[in-house]
C-alpha cells in the first residue's frame, strides 16, 4: 500500500464557532492536525482510537475566533508548525511559503503563502508520493466564500483584499480540479460569509460555483468588502494571546462553588452574573442584574462579544447544564476569569432573600408598540417587521434603554432575552421577549415584512 492510500483525514467540526479542526492519519501510525482548537481533546481522542501518535500540529494562521489548541498538542510531544510570518513568541517552528515538511516517509506539507484574512496566513498542501492530496486551505479559501480581511481594521481591508485574489489566482486555483479542500472557517463563522452547510470542497467545484472567483480583481475587491458584517470585540485580544502563548490547563476545570452571599459580593465588586439558563427559567425569575446567554453551542461566542474578557464572571446554571461544555467554550474564546457558580442556583438565591426580577416570554401578537430586533444587520435586511427598531446584540451594552415598554426580537429568542437582560441592568423596565422571528410575526399578524 502506498503512503497517498494509508492517509486518512477527519474533521472535528465545532458547530458554534463554525470551525473545522483536520486529524490526518499519516499511514505510519503518527497522525497531524491542522488549526485544532484550545482543548483538542476529540483530535486527541480520534488519534488514540485509531492507533495514531499526534507527532506534528500546524496552525494556518494567527486565529482571532478561538485560542489555538497547537501549543497543549506542543507540550505533549507534537512538533508545531506555524508560518513564519506570525512571529509566535512561544516554542514552534517557522515555517515559510514555499517549504516543504517531511511529516512522514515520502509525504510532505507544502507551505503556500496565501495572505488576505491574515498577513501571515499559509495554506497547507499535503503531497504523497509527489501527488496532491488535500488542501488545508484555512481561512483563505472556503465554500463559496473567501476569508474577510478586514480582521486588521478598515486602512488595510482593500490591500488585504487583493493579496488574497492574488494569491488565489495564482497559487491556490492552479491546482487540480480534484484536488479536495478543507477549509477551517466555515457556515456559523465570523471569519467567513460561506452559506452553506457543507465544510469541504474541491478545487473544481470552487472555481465552477464560487462566484467571487470568477471576478476581475477590483470586482472581487470590492464584492469581497460589501457587507462584511459586524465581528465579536475578542477577535481583536485573541491574536495577541495566540502569538504570545496561551496558559495551557491540563483539563477542562471545574467550575467553583459560590454562596449566593459571597456572589452577591462579588457583584458589587463589579463582576458578571451570567445565567445560561433556558430562556424560559429566566423569564420566570432571574437574580437582579444577571446577564442572560443560554448554554448552547454559540455560548462561547456571545459571551466573548459582550463581556470584557478581564471581567470576573460567574454563572447561574441548573441541573441541565453542561458544566464542562460552557467552560471549554468560555476558555476557547480567552474568557479565563472565571470564579464559579452560584452554589444550589435560583433556589438558593431565592432563599437568601436576593433581588430577582422576571422578563415576560410573549407572542407574535402580543409585542409593544416598541420592538427591538437584535439581529445582525444581514438577516434585518432579509425581512423584519415595519416600524422595528434595529440594533445589533453586540451593540446593546452601553446603549440607551428604551424610555417605555419594549418587546426585544430576534431569530427565535435566545439573543432577544440576552438583549432584554443587557437592557434591564442599564435600567429599563417593562421588557418582554418575543418567543420565534420576523416569520412568525408575520404569520401571526399577516403583514408582509420589510425588505432593506
């Protein structure tokens, strides 16, 4: 059997933060993986199953979406591979466009520069037997979509723009219509505008039905700049920490028990409250002050946008909760001032005697004259309900609250409670939430959305 037969690659997907992780089975019993995120515990895992040893990781580029999993992979043994472009400050080692790493017997990865979402930014080329196999393509290529390369602020988007068209056309669309891609951003991704679900491609399939890749460069320039939309605040620190070297843990920790008192203290002290909770249990009776985001595989990222990552939280749970789940997502995203959990949750609370107050859940026929949709500006544009008022979960914190009653909307309810919640610890009153979207409202009302 030839090394090109013995590889096998497998994607770890993280469906909140729109990121795929590559387990490459090298055929000789070591494997590599490319862009893991911080705990790569299912790579590792897929790797013992299968009978391999993770000998090298590689980063694609300076993530800004997630703390990199490459140095906990390091410190077990993996040789870590990162462009020499990023200057990592932590042990690694450069590897620059165009150079070959032998990562198994006749098997090579091939650095292709290919700067755009990020100036230091490779795609990796994996060759067997002299025969293109894979392309790792990061966040340069995607399905139906490139990376945005507006990560380093507006003055350098357009120069950005055009390397990667430049790199694109030259470096990455010149390989084999066969040839299969596997990007690392993808559908729920900040780091992209791919709409679609699927996570791989081929060279042929994106050159046929990638429309950015069929334009001249000013037209891709400015077709890849128009309507970027909004990106969670931590995009900016996580660089900064990936490039210097996070704290690595040797597990995910356990989260600390709180008594209410002591939680109440803290509050003062100006920590967060974050109560992951079900929206419903918020609504009926939620501490004064707290912050809903409900648990879910988005958490990470909402709670990244909204909360400064020095601020200390804590969080109010139930028994439901995935305790491990929302930690590793708090940390993935440089969230790690954590102090724990209000110990026996709402119940305790209450029983301390500790304010509480309630969001009423309504209807699609019962919203006020006042609505607030949260959504970003791309699904608003879709289709919202006429007379609405819209402003952008991540940019609630800090805006006026509503001067009479209001009724926050979003896509289904999760982010129009943490809407209402960042609202009600501003200091407004008489908030609801409405339960579903513009669709719903529509259907309920009969009246046809507006289109911008």
């Amino acid at each position: 059997m030839t090394a090109m037969h013995a590889l096998e690659i497998v994607s770890v997907v993280d469906e909140g933060l729109g990121h795929s992780s590559h387990v490459v089975g090298l055929g000789d019993g070591t494997a590599l993986v490319i862009d893991p995120a911080r705990f790569p515990t299912r790579q590792s895992a897929l790797a013992i199953e299968r009978g391999w040893r993770v000998a090298w990781t590689a980063d694609t580029h300076s993530h800004a979406d997630y703390i990199s999993g490459s140095p906990e992979l390091a410190q077990r043994g993996a040789i870590f591979l990162a462009s020499a472009g990023a200057a990592l400050e932590i042990a690694h080692r450069p590897v620059a466009s165009g150079e070959e790493v032998e990562v198994a017997d006749a098997v090579v990865l091939r650095a292709i520069a290919t700067p755009g979402h990020t100036p230091d930014h490779l795609a990796y080329l994996l060759v067997a037997g002299d025969v293109p196999v894979a392309l790792f393509s990061g966040g340069s290529l995607m399905v139906g979509a490139v990376g945005r390369t507006d990560l380093l602020g507006e003055e350098r988007q357009e120069e950005l723009a055009r390397q990667l068209f430049r790199a694109l056309q030259a470096e990455v669309l010149t390989l084999p219509d066969a040839l299969a891609v596997y990007p690392t951003h993808g559908a729920g991704s900040f780091c992209s505008a791919a709409a679609g679900s699927a996570r791989t491609t081929t060279i042929g399939h994106e050159r046929a039905s990638n429309p950015l890749l069929a334009l001249a460069e000013d037209d891709f320039v400015e077709a890849a700049l128009r309507g970027l939309g909004s990106y969670p605040a931590y995009f900016r620190e996580l660089p900064a920490i990936n490039r210097r070297g996070p704290r690595v843990y040797p597990s995910v920790p356990k989260l600390a028990a709180i008594e209410p008192a002591e939680a109440r203290r803290h509050l003062e002290a100006g920590g967060l409250l974050v109560d992951a909770r079900p929206i419903s249990s918020f609504a009926t009776a939620h501490a004064e002050g707290a912050i809903s985001i409900e648990h879910r595989s988005v958490f990470g990222s909402w709670l990244g946008w909204l909360v400064s990552s020095d601020r200390p939280v804590m969080f109010m749970l139930d028994d439901s909760t995935d305790r491990e789940d929302l930690v590793r997502q708090c940390l993935t995203v440089g969230h790690d001032a954590i102090l724990g959990e209000v110990e026996g949750g709402m119940e305790a609370w209450a029983t301390a005697g500790l304010p509480l107050r309630s969001v009423p859940l309504v209807d699609a026929t019962s919203v006020s004259p006042t609505l607030i949709d949260v959504r970003q500006a791309a699904e608003w544009a879709a289709g919202h309900v006429p007379g609405a008022v819209h402003i952008e979960l991540g940019s609630l914190p800090g805006s006026a609250p509503p001067a009479g009653p209001a009724t926050i909307m979003c896509g289904h309810g999760e982010r129009a409670m943490t809407g209402a919640s960042l609202l009600e610890a501003a200091g407004a009153h008489h908030l609801s939430v409405m339960v579903g979207g513009p669709a719903d409202w529509q259907q309920a009302n009969g009246v046809e959305l507006q289109l911008e």
